[in-house]
C-alpha cells in the first residue's frame, strides 16, 4: 500500500511539534521557500517508488526529479544554486528522502520566480520518470500533452501493402486492417492496431480475413506489426495458433507474477496451422511484440525485420489532481516463458534481419521455403 508522504509529515508534526527545541542565542533565520506544487511530486515519487517493476531507488527518482529542474532554473536565466541531498538507495518510499527533497526543491524555486510552480513541477516529474525509463511510463500533463519517460527517435517505417497478388481486404477498417493473398499462397495482412471498440473487435476483423484466406488456398500466415501500436491484449490470436504452451512470465517488483499461457479451446484448426512470419521493427509495439514473442519463444513464427521497440508490459495509472495530469508507471514486464530471454525495454531480435524496403520480400522467401519444406 502506497504510503502518502503528506499525511505522515503531517502525524510527524503533530507527534513531535509540542516538544520545543532547546535554542540558545539569536534564533536562525528560515530558509525561504517557493511553490513547486509538492503534492504532485509526493505522489509521484511515492507511486514510482511503489509500483515501478523496475525498483527505482529514491536516489535515482530523486536526484532525477531535482536535477531536472535545476537545469530548467539554469536554462531560463535563473540559479541552480541549490545542493542535492545525499538520499538513500532504499527501493521504497522513504519519508525522509522526500522532505530533504522538498526543501532543496522548495528553495529553488524560491530562487527561481521565473519559473512557474507547475513549470516546475512538470519538469520534476519528467525527471523523475526519465531516471526510471520504461515505455509504459509517462506523464499525462492534464491537457493532453505526453511525456514519455523513454523518448527515442524511431528509424522504421510503416507498412506498405505490396503492389501484387490480390486483396482479401482492400479497404481499411477501425484497426486499418487490410489483407492480400500473395504468390504461393501466402496471406499477407496487416493492421496498425489491437483494436476493441463497443462494436469492433480485432480478432473477429482477423479471423473473418482468415477464413477468406483458407477459402482461398492459404498456405502461410504473412503478418506485417511494423507501426502497430498495441491496445487490447493479443491472447486470444495467441491461442489460434498454439496448443496451450507457456508464452511469457509475468514479472513485478517484488518478482515472478506468473506464467501466460495460450488457451488451448482457442486453437484453430488444421487448415489454419500454416507457416507463419511476423515482420517487425522499432515503430510501434506492446501488442504485436506480445504476440510475437509468445510465438517466437514456441518457435511458431519466425520474426522478420529488425529489432522491435520493446514495450512488452502492463502498466497502471495514478491521478496527481484536479488538473486531470496522470502518472502511468510500468508494473509489469514479460520476459520468455521457454527461453528467459528479457524482452521489455530490449526489444525481439528478428530471426531473419531485413531492412524495411525488403522485409516482406525476404519474409515472403522464408515461407515459401517452409511450404516447399526447405
């Protein structure tokens, strides 16, 4: 349970504040302090502190938060004159910790009446999270404005349905679903979401595609994820293609959650038990690379492209006021039932490396030498 560093500081005051300290001479003079919305920070640090799958220490939270807003005092023509406190490497909210935190944040922004009190406190959030990067972890600013807590400049494209063959589906649909049936049989479909609306499933859109493509002579499964970005969990088309394996282990912070596995009733039958290939890169993730990764670790598909972004985990949210801005921390990560292999924040190495303007040539070749049988 979250302990909230408001309400403790408050009991601290009340349980001690009645015993005077004993004062000699001429009584010191107290240290001026700014507003940089404190509360926010408090929640902040203690949810990180709390939920992150990562175990951040408050040195690292901390450190990051101020060392971000002193650099914003600095760049703005104002003072970072201000120390950081040496904070302990405890791995859960620590009181202590948070008021040194408070008081060097506070007497910055005391030096610093250029900045705004939720300038500030934007900056010490991003910070914070910046120090614990996970691309489940960012930062809702109540006005629509997203900071990721892992900013990376991507390098891959979109998918570009190729020019031959003929359309199962030529329209997009809600997911941007659309599907061709290749040369040798192989069913190429793409979608650039895991879309679930009060009308619109995903996996319906896909089956009914697949079932078009049987009735068309499929022989592999083409699915190109490059700039899918996720949604609802893949678990059921998981299922359509295994036998009820384990797929991932689920890890939070105090360890082993679990392990995923398909669900055998989902199981497709014969006719849908084709090669598969799954192309991906560093554009989009969670979903797809969730899929991808349970099927890789069974070795039901081989991964073509390079690697993805690796975004493979859960994540859970916390209000931090009226303003509507939200913290999403990262509570869970997947990592390979069958192999160990850590995929969250390192991404799925492609089987067959191909750069984007070749992917769905070379992942074309591999299955066609599966159906030959090379």
């Amino acid at each position: 349970m979250r302990r909230t560093l408001a309400i403790l500081a408050v009991l601290a005051i009340a349980l001690f504040g009645c015993t005077p300290a004993a004062t000699t001479g001429a009584p010191a003079t107290p240290q001026k302090t700014g507003d940089f919305k404190q509360a926010k920070l408090d929640i902040s640090y203690s949810f990180m502190s709390d939920a992150s799958v990562h175990n951040p220490t408050s040195k690292q939270l901390l450190t990051g938060a101020l060392d971000a807003m002193k650099k914003e005092a600095k760049s703005s023509g104002g003072s970072d004159d201000v120390a950081t406190p040496d904070f302990s490497t405890d791995t859960e909210t620590n009181l202590g910790d948070f008021k040194k935190f408070a008081a060097a944040a506070g007497a910055l922004a005391a030096k610093n009446s250029q900045l705004s009190a939720d300038r500030l406190a934007e900056i010490g959030i991003v910070g914070m999270i910046q120090a614990d990067p996970d691309c489940h972890t960012y930062y809702l600013d109540g006005k629509g404005g997203v900071k990721q807590s892992r900013p990376e400049a991507l390098t891959g494209s979109a998918p570009q349905v190729p020019s031959g063959g003929t359309f199962l589906q030529q329209q997009p649909d809600e997911a941007g679903l659309q599907a061709k049936m290749l040369d040798g049989g192989i069913a190429y479909l793409t979608w650039h979401a895991f879309e679930v609306t009060g009308t619109y499933r995903i996996t319906d859109a896909v089956k009914a595609v697949l079932d078009k493509a049987i009735a068309a002579g499929a022989k592999a499964w083409l699915f190109d994820l490059r700039a899918n970005v996720g949604g609802d969990p893949p678990d059921v088309m998981s299922g359509w293609f295994l036998n009820g394996e384990s797929t991932l282990k689920v890890a939070v912070k105090n360890g082993n959650a679990g392990t995923q596995s398909a669900n055998k009733d989902l199981r497709l039958g014969p006719a849908y038990q084709l090669p598969i290939a799954i192309i991906l890169n560093d554009r989009g993730g969670s979903s797809p690379e969730v899929l991808a990764a349970g099927l890789k670790e069974n070795k039901r598909a081989t991964i073509v492209g390079s690697k993805s972004a690796g975004c493979l985990g859960a994540t859970s949210s916390s209000p931090l006021g009226s303003d509507g801005s939200q913290l999403y921390v990262v509570q869970q990560e997947f990592v390979g039932a069958i192999t160990g292999t850590k995929y969250n924040n390192a991404g799925i190495e492609p089987d067959v490396p191909a750069s984007d303007a070749s992917a769905i040539a070379t992942a074309t070749k591999v299955l066609l030498d599966k159906i030959a049988g090379k």
